[in-house]
C-alpha cells in the first residue's frame, strides 16, 4: 500500500493536478499559515492536514516555498488594480496598499523568505520569477490604458515602468523599510507616471 493509499482518499492523477486534491492541499496549507506562521508550516504539516500524500505535494510543488509562493498569492489581502482614469492614483491606491499588507501582517515576511530561498535554490528562483512576470504584466495594463487615455504620450515600456514600481516596493522590503509616509508614496508614484506619460520634446 502506498503513502498516499494509507493516509486518506484522495489520489494524484500524475504529474498533472488533481483539482480536489490540489485545493484541500492549498487550503490546508492556508490554514497551518493562519495558526502556525511561517516558522511553522511545513509540507509534514499540510499532508497531515490535508491527507495527502507528501510525495503529491513534492510532485506538484517541488518545495517548501513554491507552495509557500502558491499561498502567498491566494491570500486575499494582495492588492487589486483600481481602475481611477488617473495613473498617479491608480499606482498610489496600489503601492500604498501593497506596502501595508508586507507591514502589518504575515506576507511581507512570507515574501522575505521566497526571496531568499530564490538566491540559492532554482526550482524556487524560476517560480517566483514566472509568479513576478505575471503581476508585472497586470501592473503594466494600467500604464498601457493611461497611455491609450492619452495619445501624446511617448511610447514607453509599460512592462518596464511596472517594473520601475515594483523596484521601489522591493527595496523597501528587503530593507526593513515599509512604514512609509502617504505623502512619500504620493510623490513616488506621481514621478514615475508623470516620467512614463510625458510627451516627447519637439524638434
């Protein structure tokens, strides 16, 4: 008998995910972070509690914190992308938010130690890459719809701008630096949607 025959009913259908199976896991996981923290979630914890098999879990997420990366993205206090008619609000409701969430909960510590596991480990590096190019594509819609709203404006990188925010939110992060004034991530945003939308010098 297998692990995953002994420790409960639910069954991997190979390498592809099993949806059922895949949201008791992400769910189990959600709720050991919830309870424990970071410092004690672990993929014994989540099988356990999922009753799944741990060989499931490593097939579908190779590490500890690609499933870490996973629940990150599912918790609900992400930052959406508002939708103002106005790029310098729009970026300030975002970052603001953002810089928040890392603050006053568990997720800017939970992003700390993806970032860290990703200098060293490559499964965890490619992961966390593909999840950044993802949120730097829907950051960058809404320097393409301020572009659209505005046809004097330079045909500058959208994907690069966005890139440009989240540098700064980066830095901050990785520096212990979160507790940031309004005022400070008014000024930011409004450079760099002032630099991204100003026309093109004549001649």
């Amino acid at each position: 008998m297998t692990e995953e025959e002994q420790e409960g009913p639910r069954r991997s259908i190979g390498a592809r995910r099993n949806p059922a199976s895949a949201e008791a896991i992400l769910e189990a996981a959600e709720a050991i972070l919830a309870e424990s923290g970071p410092s004690g979630f672990s993929i014994e914890a989540v099988a356990r509690r999922a009753r799944a098999g741990k060989p499931t879990i490593y097939r579908w997420w190779p590490t500890r914190m690609i499933l870490l990366l996973d629940v990150y993205h599912r918790q609900k206090g992400l930052p959406r992308f508002e939708r103002t008619g106005d790029l310098a609000e729009e970026l300030h409701i975002f970052l603001r938010e953002l810089l928040k969430r890392w603050r006053e909960g568990p997720m800017g510590q939970i992003f700390r130690m993806i970032i860290a596991e990703a200098q060293t480990d490559e499964e965890t590096s490619e992961a966390l890459a593909n999840y950044l190019l993802n949120r730097r594509r829907d950051l960058a819609t809404l320097f393409a719809e301020a572009a659209a709203r505005q046809p004097s404006a330079p045909r500058a990188n959208p994907e690069l701008a966005a890139e440009i925010v989240s540098a700064f939110a980066w830095e901050r992060l990785l520096t212990g630096r979160l507790d940031v004034p309004d005022e400070e991530i008014r000024d930011v945003t409004r450079i760099i949607a002032n630099g991204f939308l100003r026309p093109p010098p004549r001649g």
